[in-house]
C-alpha cells in the first residue's frame, strides 16, 4: 500500500498550499533516527510504519528476550517521543504507538524473518514447493532474497525465494 497522502492548508490571504507526505521515506528516517536509541534501551526494533488511517499513525513494534511488557513500550514512548519532538521530522500531527510484533505477527519482508531466525513460522506460497502450498517450520536464515525453513513436521531443509511468499506468519508453540 502506498503511503502517500497530500496536505492541503488555506493561508491568510487565502492561497492554497499542497504538501505532499510520502510516509514510507519519513518511516525510514524514524527508523535510522531511532534504532540506536532502543538498542541502548535493550530492545530490538521490528519495524515502523507511518502512515494515514483517521490521522497520522507512527507504529514503532519493537521485541526483546522474552517478549515486550506495558511499561517497555511506556519506557520507548517516552524516549522516542522525546527524540522526535526535538528531531522535529514529522511535519504534520500524529499519534505515536509502540507495540510488539504479538504471537502472530505477520512477515512480511524478509528482514522479518531474519529477525525471527529460529522461530516457529506458516507460510502461504503462490506457487507449490515440494507439492505443497502451505508450509510450517523454524526460519533458519535469510540469504539474498531466499528463505530457509527447516520444516516441523519432516525436519526437511527447504529454499523458498521470497518471491514465492504469498504471506507468512509467525505460529505460536504450543510448550
């Protein structure tokens, strides 16, 4: 989805100024702005989105060692928000949320599942690989737009081009 919105403002002496908000570049700069800043913090940072929905949304989903509480999103909302209020990048009005990728966080770049590396995942292919279209099992590594999935079931390394994922998801394990 394109993240592109134009801003109409009337002035005083009624002239029309467009600005035109391209949120994926504005994400992108949050995100190289702030990935230091939750590192030191001792959070790894999933991803950001900026985007319109009713308003300007900023979504920062962020991840540690045993998962993500309410008072470590408080903890990156205050430092982030700080950051930016000085920073001053946004140039329109937003709500600022941190959240964490939640137990079935959809994948959908491959820097995703390169984050998850080792984690239990179902993936939905376009086209079938070994016979099947749906495939579960534990990301073993992402190299040069190509998957590795160790699948659960028959422990069968599989080589899936990112191209070939139609959407992937991470599964909950049941202990």
């Amino acid at each position: 989805m394109e993240r592109r919105a134009s801003l109409r403002f009337i002035t005083e002496n009624y002239k029309i100024i467009v600005m035109n908000i391209d949120g994926k570049k504005i994400a992108e700069r949050i995100k190289e702005l702030i990935e230091p800043v939750i590192k030191n913090l001792g959070y790894r940072l999933f991803d950001v989105e900026f985007k319109p929905e009713r308003g300007w949304v900023l979504r920062v989903i962020i991840d540690k060692q045993g998962g993500v509480t309410i008072k470590d999103c408080e903890e990156v909302s205050r430092k982030i928000g700080a950051l930016l209020d000085v920073e001053d990048i946004i140039p329109v009005s937003y709500v600022l949320e941190i959240s964490s990728p939640g137990l079935t966080r959809q994948l959908e770049k491959p820097e995703h599942y390169e984050f998850f590396k080792g984690r239990l995942v179902k993936v939905f292919l376009r086209e079938p690989i070994s016979g099947r279209r749906e495939l579960t099992g534990y990301v073993e590594g992402v190299s040069e737009g190509i998957i590795t999935i160790r699948e659960k079931e028959k422990g069968e390394e599989l080589h899936i081009p990112f191209s070939v994922i139609a959407r992937g998801r991470l599964e909950p394990e049941l202990w």
